[in-house]
C-alpha cells in the first residue's frame, strides 16, 4: 500500500472495518512487525486526536516516532514551482519531501486548505508534492480537501453503534465563527458512499459542497426535515464552497440541540472534534448518551493501525 | 495509585523517599514494567526539569511517551462550563481529557495559574477538570498551587544530605521581576509537614503565604533571624498571596548571598530552578559546594519514575 | 569519545568514512548497543534534517531519544556570566547545561550566531559552556561556526561519487536575501583538508572566510575561473567576516546555473539544504543528475550514527 489518502486507495470498507475492530480487541497482538520501522509525523497545522492517535498507533506495533512542526521546528516551505525563492520561504517542499522520506518508512502529513484559492486547494497541492517526490507510503492525516483517517474512524463507529442493517445518516452544518475546511465533509461522503447506509445531507443555502462529493445525496435545506427517522446525526460546519471560504451570517439555529435530536429515530450524535460547546451542538446533546464523540477518537487509534499495518505488512 | 497531586496521595513519605534512592542507585531494574504502556505529557506551559525528567524515568521503565505542547501543537483549550464557544478557544476541557485518556495509559500535565484570580486558581481548575473527565492515572507535573514532583525530589535531596537526624529548613523568599505561583513554596511545606525536619519561613511583609499550607509554621520577616543555625536554606520566589499576583518592590536585599549563609550552620542551599542568578541567589552561593540545585534537578527523575512505578504495578 | 565538535576531535576521516559507508550498507546491526541510553537534542534554532537525522541514527541503535526545543519548550538561557538577571532570560546556561546533562547519556545541540558580534561568535560560546557545565558526551549539531556533521555527510558522498582519486572540489559562495552563518563553509574547509580533494574557493571580493579556515586554499573571485575542471561544485551562501554579518548586494550572478556547470569536468552538485532554488542555484542545475543533494541529505544519517556508535562504544 503505497498511499491512503482516501477511501479510493482502500479495496474493501466493510473488510477494513471488521479488521480495525479486531485490532481494537487485540491491538498489541502485532507489536513486533514495526520494529526498527519509522514513521515521521508532519505537520503544517495543529493537531491533537491525529497526532496522539497516530503515536499511539505506531507504538502499539513497535514503531519508532518523528514529529515535526514543520512551520516552527524546520524551515519555512516553498509549495510553488519555477519561484525566485528570494522572499520568506527557506526550502522547497521538492527537496522536503526528498530527503523526509529518507529518514522514514512510512510518512504521516497534515496540511489543511488557503480556503482563498479554491482551485489551488482543491488540487491539494501539498499532499500531491509530497507524493510525487517521496519514496516511502504516505498516510493523510488530513489534506486541503478530504480526511480520510477520520471518516475511517467514522466507519467503525457506525458499524459498531447501528442497529438497523441500513440506517439513515444526516450530516448536517452547523454553525462555527471562523472558515473551515469541507475536508471531514467531503470525506465523510465519500467513505458513506462506501457504506450499507442512506446518507443525507442538510446545509443551508449557500453552502453546497462540492457536486463531485454529494451527487445522488440528497441535500435539505430545512434541518429539521433531514432529522425525521435519522439513526446517526453528523453535525460539522465547513465554509462555503460556492462563494468559496465565506462564513455562515445569522445561523445561530443551525446548531444541534435536544429539540432537533427528539425529531430523530433516537440517533446518535457524532462529531470529528473539535467542537465548539453550544455554537455547534449543545451542552446537552453533547454530554447526553447519544453523544458517540469520545469513541470516535478512540476508534482514531484502530483505523490508523489498520493502515499503518497494511503499510508494513505489504511492504512498500 | 489513580492520581499523584499532592503529598496527601501518598501513604509514607519516608517509605517513599527510601524506595525513590533505591531506584537511584538501579534505575534500569524494572526496565520491562513500562512495556507497551504509554505516558502521554502535556504542557499548558514551560519546562525542562519536568519535561526532561519525566521522559527519562518512563524510558528507564520501558514506556513510551507522547509530549503535546497543548497551547501550539494542539488547539486552544476552553475551561469554563456553559460557554458559548463563539470566541478563541476551540476545544473543551472535557472534550479533550476524555479523548487524550484513551491514547494514554498514565497522563501527565502541566499548567499554572493565572495569578489574577485568586479563589479559581485555588480550585486548581485544569488539574482538577482533568482529573474528573480522564479514566487513566494522573501526575501532576506542576499544578496553580502545588508541585508535588519537585517537593519529592526536594524531600530526597534533603534525605541524602542532612547530617542532623531533625535539620532545621529554611523557606525563603527571594526577590524576582516576575510574579511567580506559590506552587513550589506550598507544595514543599506540605511534603517538609511529613518529613522529620523543623520548618521555618522567611518572607517580606505581604508575602505571607496561604494559612493552609504554612499553619504551625514559624514566619519570620527578618531573613536574618530565621538564617540562624540552618542546615538547609530554600530559596523561592512568589508573589503576594494577599494582595494576589503582587510583585515585591525594593527586595533586592533579600537575595541570599554569602554573607547570609555565613549566620546558618554551614547550610546547603537549595533551588528548584531555573534561578535567575544575582536576583534569587550571588553567583557565590550558587557556585558553592553548598548548593544542591543540580542534585536536586537529577533527583527528578527518581521521584517521578518512584510514582510511575507505583502506577505501573498497582494497576489503575 | 567525548565530543563531536569539529575535525580535530576524530582520528582519521579516511577510517571513519570507511566505517560509515559500512553502516549505510546495514544500519541496523548495532541495533541493541544503544538499548536505556538517551540522545538529548536541544535546538536553540530550526532544524530538519540534522533533527530527523539524528533521531533515526539513534534508533538505528536502539537508543531513546528527548527533543527540546529550548526557546519555546523551556526557558529563555541566560549566556553571559556574573549578569544580574533580572531581565528576560530566565535560567543560566550553566545551569541548564549540568541539568540536562543529568539526564541523557549523550547531548547534541545546535545554535547559531548572532552574526553581530564576531569575537563573540568565533569564541563559539554556547557550545563551549555546554562543554563546560555537562558530564556526558556532546554531538554539535551545527554551532556558531562549524557544522561537522554536514561536512562528515559531504566527505561520505563525495568518496562515494568520485571517480578521480583526487578530484578537485570548488566550494562556491552564491546569493542569499538573508544573512547566513559562515559554518557549514568553515567547516567544509576543515574537512577537505583532511580528505584527498584540491579544494579551491570562488567569493566575491570583502567574503573571504577566516584565515584559519582557508590557509593554503587557491581563492577565485572570478566564479567561472575556479569552476574550471572541477568535479565537483559545493555551493553555499555566507555573509562577509570582513564586513562582519553583511550580506551581498547586486550579486546575483553568482548563482550555480547550467552554463556555470558546463564549464567544469562534469562536475557534481552538492548543496547542504535548505536551498533557495533560482537564488543559489537554478531548478536545472538542482533537478539534474549531477545534483546530490538528496544524497547527502541521507549520508546526515549515516555520519551521526558513526559518532554516536564511538561515544557508546567507547564509553563517555
């Protein structure tokens, strides 16, 4: 397995799913086949659940660990190519990546969008220079446009809390003072897409994502009307895609709360974390029983494992 | 053991510090306890005794170690319960326990007090929310009010270095341009309260310290008078606890020079660092053969590896 | 084994070199000498593959490994002696030294110069207080005014990328925006002095390097004269020690470009990174087969783990 940077890269999600939850019955049952392996963790932007998960994950298969903050522990990074690289930043990500890549066995990287240049981002430019320039596998831990590695953990939680065959799934904006990224979004479609279930979406007007991630989803425009008969509600704001990185103005009710949760089939709510306490999802919601956030960054350990064991495993 | 805190969540100060100089003299002997367990660090705030201390006992025991520095690596923690999350901080108290306990099999933390409010920082806010929302051990590795780690080791290097069954300890303030925690000074008098030592305190007027952590202690304001016939000087520095957060004003002379350890009775001079020379301490004294700063700094690593082992073999 | 700091604490380049191009072909079959010793990294300014480098070389030899980033993760240091610190640094070098030393086995350490005051900068004081103040062998990670592991990594590839037995080497000075350190030059002279090469230096007039580092070295001011027949062309930037910390102005033409690199016997291309591409060196020269930067990125490791496997080897 040469990359995992979306669900396209893996063969089978019900299969993966079944092995992670294996591995998170048993998860030092394979700690011997990282030893003297390296992975290298890169980052571009903050990170907690990815980055201790992903330690943690390695330890339990005897890896050794690297972090780097790339912006403030090495050298300011050069993306563009043909620049007179004469101004603030110190090195090129070609040579970067190059010579990362030497001192490790399997690459994590990070790096999260402009959200100003949607089409620079949506190439996802970062992640796709490290590729082309890097001669060991590379895991996303989050690129401009998809996380592949929390949809994965997505997944398992689905799996492992539905009690229907085929439950129905909302992922639904919610509220947030600051432009995020659609990545947790996209992804989380795409790897539903993969998935036994039906999966809607509710979004205010404006705040589409992008066709390639949503076609044959259907999208509500009312919260409330998406909720009815739900199993599983996935609340996450992302900026706009249309009016690309603009903020949602004067929608303060879109937050989830116990009222809109009492419409639903007794669901579940989930969130990628972090999430902003009663801007996003009430306190009540979020400390009720529904509330499936803390396992889902637990299930963050087992569906890293699982990748970075196909990585090992099927060597390089 | 579920947490270390404070001096009251240990049984036996002195079985302790025997154990702790046991493990100093073999610190590798139980280099397997720690397998496959992990310590997960994490710093709302500055370190290097702690920091490096830590690691290295956990090594000692096998274990691997995850450090986050909570304030840059991570996201920016919110404290308070009930908020509307629509400013700066980004993830919960509760949020971010809960999920760091799941990649750790003991956490360590960090964290200072505001020195603005005085009744929050005495509820040791973060320790304690810590504490609530985590299913894995705790060590605090200096909390608002209190440093147990460093008082253990201080309590160790006091243990090794008396001459008199009963030494006579000196508290001292000392002067600093900063306004510091009384976390050290209150912590070391609550480990000195189960130790067999007389304990005295010297400070300026107004820096009396809170009446819990100094009650059937003598305080002198004359630094002198309390210099006489010592066999330990303890240097510290904190800032007012009755007018809370203020910083001493024309001290300079209460900075222990040679002249002063000249009154005690060929006192050690103590530390527990980083001490800014010429302001705390004269350069001469922290020169002399008298000071046990450094030792102190490497008994560190065996008061913490004495909790961790305690934590590893008890289970949780 | 006691420390690492410049050319003239190893025996013989040759020896070494042979022994390092022996570890590149099987860095794991010293894999257990390391095993409960600790590498204590302290960075005083960024770092990339000095920092990955050595992380892998020590765990290529089982060692534990401790990062410090000592302006951010600790305290600010205090350098200069008998000052009344009652300003910003917050704990003295000498201190910070002996504690930390307490608790690894081997210390690297990188700092930098001011470039401001050049007495101050060539007394390479940071790292001689270090080795003053610490009990422990100590690796420079790249000091004040030479990078011995660069230049130990740089003789590796050149040995390995030669084809004449004394090939002639033009270390060339080319453009920068910022003023850089004279180290990795400094240094690279020392080495190849030590090496069967003809060095030769080509710098712009007021950017001759000391004295002591250049003795019996042919130096061009004409860049096109010196890269005749040369086989291979390290470039590198440094501010002026004439003109102390001054960066060069209307320069730009010293920048390595494919018409420069025809003018020499085929001449390889070797660059320390980070480099600024189309600054220092144009993306042809950089992207071509003659470039070997990459190449000694990765001989970085394979020179730390020699020093390393000395210092554990031969004891402290």
């Amino acid at each position: 397995m040469k990359k995992f940077t979306s669900v396209t890269d893996i063969d089978n999600v019900e299969d993966w799913v079944r092995k992670a939850l294996e591995i998170k019955k048993n998860p030092l049952v394979n700690n011997k086949i990282g030893a003297n392996k390296t992975i290298g963790l890169l980052f571009f932007n903050p990170s907690l659940r990815t980055r201790m998960s992903t330690q943690k994950a390695a330890q339990n298969l005897g890896m050794n660990v690297m972090v780097m903050n790339l912006n403030t522990d090495g050298w300011k990074i050069e993306l563009e190519d043909g620049t007179v690289m004469n101004q603030g930043s110190q090195e090129h990500i070609k040579e970067a990546a190059a010579v990362i890549s030497q001192y490790c066995d399997v690459i994590g990287l990070r790096t999260f969008p402009s959200l100003k240049d949607r089409e620079k981002d949506y190439a996802d430019d970062v992640l796709n220079k490290f590729l082309s320039n890097i001669s060991v596998p590379l895991i996303s831990l989050e690129s401009a446009i998809l996380h592949p590695l929390q949809s994965f953990a997505d997944v398992i939680t689905i799996t492992e809390n539905k009690i229907l065959k085929r439950p129905k799934v909302v992922l639904t904006w919610a509220p947030h003072p600051k432009a995020l990224p659609q990545a947790v979004a996209n992804s989380f479609l795409e790897w539903m897409r993969k998935t036994e279930v039906e999966v809607v979406i509710a979004n205010p007007l404006g705040f589409n994502l992008a066709a390639e991630y949503t076609r044959n989803c259907k999208v509500y425009h009312k919260q409330e009307e998406a909720f009815e008969n739900a199993d599983f509600i996935y609340a996450k704001n992302w900026s706009s895609y249309d009016d690309y990185g603009a903020i949602g103005k004067n929608l303060d009710h879109w937050m989830v709360d116990e009222a809109k949760m009492s419409l639903t089939n007794n669901a579940k709510f989930m969130h990628c974390l972090p999430v902003r306490r009663n801007v996003v999802v009430s306190d009540a919601v979020l400390d009720s029983k529904a509330s499936l956030v803390i396992e889902q960054a637990n299930n963050r350990t087992y569906a890293v494992q699982m990748v970075l064991q196909k990585m090992l495993k099927n060597g390089q």
